[in-house]
C-alpha cells in the first residue's frame, strides 16, 4: 500500500501513468532489466541522474498501470532484478 504524507492510502485511479525511479550501476544493464521485467509494455524510459563518481545511475521508468496489482507486481520484478539495486 502507498500512504501519503498524513498516512492515508493514496486513491489512485486507474488506468494512471506511473513513474519508477530504477538504480543501478550500470544504464545498460538496468534497460535491459527494465526489458526483461516488462516484456510486454509500452514505457519510456529517461536517465534520471548519475552519481558524482559514476557509481551509480538512475532512470526514470514511465508507463500506464492498469492497476494496484500491476502496479505492485512491475515494482516487485524490478525490484528482485540482480542488475536493480533500488526502485523508488
């Protein structure tokens, strides 16, 4: 569940276009988990950032989510990826 600022649920409509911050070490290889994660998608997907020594990339995963399930299931498999460090 995702709580806003005060602690209530978000009421999120569906369809709605979601964004995931996704990190990892490197922007290959975390596009090519993005790929493997939603095979049958349409997304974009931006560099978001690059850490100062260049550690650590991130970008920035937009698409539309047809549900709270989707939703948390998309955020999972990003998540368990062994070339994902973070997902925000």
């Amino acid at each position: 569940m995702n709580f806003d600022d005060y602690g209530e649920k978000l009421q999120l409509e569906y369809p709605c276009e979601w964004t995931y911050k996704v990190i990892g070490f490197s922007q290959d290889d975390v596009q090519s988990a993005i790929s493997e994660a939603i095979p049958k998608k349409p997304y974009r997907v931006a560099l978001s950032n690059k850490s100062k020594k260049g550690k650590y990339v991130s970008l920035n995963l937009e698409l539309t989510v047809e549900s709270e399930i989707e939703r948390n299931t998309i955020y999972t498999a990003l998540k368990t990826h062994s070339e994902i460090k973070m997902v925000l």
